[in-house]
C-alpha cells in the first residue's frame, strides 16, 4: 500500500514537476569544474542515464556563472545552481538560463540583494531552494548550551535547522516570492529525521530530503536508507539527493533502491539472492554481479522490462521452494545448475556459463 503522502505545493525545475502531487524525483550534484563545459556536460550524461531527474552544479565564480548557458543548452535534465554569498552570480545564473537556483538568503548580504534576487527568480519563473544545514545555522539559533546530553543536543539542534530554515523563507515571503523548496540536512540521522518531521507540521512548502556529509558508499546507504526512508514511509519528501563522498553514480544506485523500497517507485527488475553459508558450494556473488552487470548494460542501451523477478540461489534448500514467487531463477551447488520458472523447474545439470547464458536468453524476453 502507497504511503499517503504530505499536501505541498507544486514547483517546476525546468520540466520536473515537484509536490506531493508528482513522483518524488532524484537529485545529484555534479564534482567537475562548472567551467568546463565539456566535462560536466558528459557528467550530467552520464548522471542521467542512470537515473538521474534533477542535476545541481556548483557556481563559484563568474566563469562557472557564465557556462551556464552552454550546460543548460545541452543539459538532458534540469539544471540547479548552487550559489553561496554573491548574489550577482545567482543573477547571472539565472541570465544565462538556470532553472532553479540553490541560495541560503542569510549568507547572501543585504535584503536589498535578496529583493533582487527573488524578483529576478520571479520574472523568470524559476524556483529557489532554501534551507538550513547542520553546519551553517544562523547565529542566534546555535546551540549555546553543550553540557546536555546528546538527546537533547538533536533536539535543539533539530529546531535550530527548523527556526534557521524559516527565517531563509521569510526573508524570500517578504519580497512575495514563494516557489520555495526547503532542505534541512544534517549529518546526524536522527537530528535530520526530527527536523523534516517537525518543518514539515509548519507550511506546505516541498521538502528536499537528505543526510549531508553522510560519507563513502557504505556509510552513506546505510545513513540515507535509514533517514530517508523513515521519511518517505511517513509520507514526507519530494525530492531526494543521497550524499557520497565518491562517484555521484554511486548516490543515484542508493537513491533508486531506496524509492523501490519505499513503494515510490516501480521495482521493474528485482534481483534476490541468498546470503550464502555452509550448503553454498559454487561462487554466487560472482552470478549475481553478472547478472547485475547484464541488466546494467540493457538499461544504458536505454532498453525497458516488463516486471521481472530473479532468484539466483545457492543451493537446493533456497532453489525454486523458497524462491517460487520469481519469475525466473537458478538455484546451483558444485558447479551444476538448475533453472526454475515461477517455481517449477524447467531443465537442470548445467554448468555455470551454460546456465548464465540460458538465464540471460530469459531475462531478453522480458525486454519491451
């Protein structure tokens, strides 16, 4: 059953529409130099094609502001700027075509330059992402007190990220500009979890989710899942980023499996597999990768599924018996192999590149 998600308004990122109403999209940011067109461009190609809906790149400095043009021009997917403290690269950014920009109003100068700003965002019909992250709260809203326990330390910390969070929006409301999306990023879970929860009780703005500094790929699966997920469950957040320190690939393989997880997504190919132990006498995570890698390079080839579920199994305990809820599997032991078909078997003894070549002749006729 479909988590009933929290009423937002809508926004527009370019042709993504974001809001309670619209699917929960995916985030990434880029790790090139903005200003080399070229290879931020073949980034932001290579982040689309695996799954990526929304891309932010970082606008340091006028050249960055100034490849804007370009990136957006040749960019498959909506393009974000990141702008920390001069305003007149957010104007620029938003000149050359940008189509959303990312801004915290409190480190950006005077409200004058805010005024100019969110009027220019206006006029252009692009949205503004605000929001408070754990190493940036505005000063009258840092924790003072340190000798409390860390339970009380998320807390506070968590109404500090939510007090930091709608100041950045007021200050936007004032000059009537409301196509805000909010983010309130932590590094901490639980400090995370309880700020989103409590911003989300206040307005109607969308939510942009996330565990900021969440680490290597490991770490970061782990802190994400776990965070954004609990979120996702309550029907809070519309669109997400996971944070690795790495390949932004490796952000969108987390990012997908947590929406399939949370029900937010269609799962077309779902591959299970046993966690091997004593019985296990042949080399299953080697399959597995392959079979993995075999789904990887269709969908780069832009190929479609139907819904399709594998089971690849190590033995007969955990063959087509616990496995008969898929719709293809092989179950193996000693280097002899079986392949099952909605829990029958349908032929069997099998050597390893004979029952991987057989496997992969199914799964192609799955193919839209």
């Amino acid at each position: 059953m479909q988590t009933l998600r929290r009423k937002t308004r809508q926004i527009s990122v370019g042709n993504v529409k974001i809001g309670s109403e619209h699917s929960v999209s995916i985030q990434s940011m880029t790790n090139t130099v903005t200003s080399n067109i070229n290879a931020t461009l073949e980034q932001i190609n290579t982040l689309a094609q695996n799954g990526c809906e929304i891309i932010r790149i970082a606008i340091p400095d006028i050249e960055s502001a100034n490849a804007v043009k370009d990136i957006v021009k040749s960019s498959s997917i909506p393009v974000i700027g990141d702008i920390h403290f001069d305003y007149k690269l957010a104007l620029s950014a938003i000149k050359n075509g940008i189509h959303g920009i990312r801004i915290n109003p409190g480190n950006i100068g005077s409200l004058d330059k805010v005024k100019e700003i969110a009027h220019l965002a206006k006029a252009n019909g692009i949205p503004i992402r605000v929001g408070a992250n754990s190493g940036s709260i505005a000063r009258e809203f840092q924790l003072k007190d340190h000798n409390i326990s860390e339970t009380d330390k998320r807390i506070k910390l968590a109404n500090s990220l939510v007090q930091s969070a709608l100041k950045q929006c007021k200050i936007l409301e004032q000059f009537g500009f409301k196509d805000i999306k909010v983010s309130l990023k932590a590094s901490d879970v639980l400090t995370s979890v309880k700020a989103y929860e409590s911003f989300a009780k206040l307005n109607d703005y969308p939510l942009h989710l996330g565990i900021t500094e969440a680490g290597t790929f490991i770490s970061s699966a782990i802190k994400s899942s776990v965070g954004i997920g609990s979120l996702l469950l309550s029907g809070i957040g519309d669109t997400i980023r996971v944070s690795v320190t790495g390949s932004p690939v490796e952000e969108l393989k987390i990012a997908k499996m947590i929406l399939e997880s949370t029900g937010l997504k269609n799962k077309t190919i779902d591959i299970i597999s046993c966690p091997t132990c004593g019985r296990t006498t042949t080399d299953l995570v080697n399959i597995v990768n392959k079979v993995e890698r075999l789904i990887s390079d269709l969908e780069k080839e832009n190929k479609s599924f139907k819904p399709l579920k594998i089971a690849i199994m190590g033995c007969a305990v955990n063959g087509p018996g616990e496995a008969k809820d898929a719709d293809l599997g092989i179950a193996g032991a000693k280097g002899n192999y079986i392949l099952f078909k909605n829990g029958k078997t349908l032929s069997g003894n099998y050597n390893e590149i004979e029952a991987l070549n057989i496997l992969s002749s199914e799964i192609k006729k799955y193919l839209i």
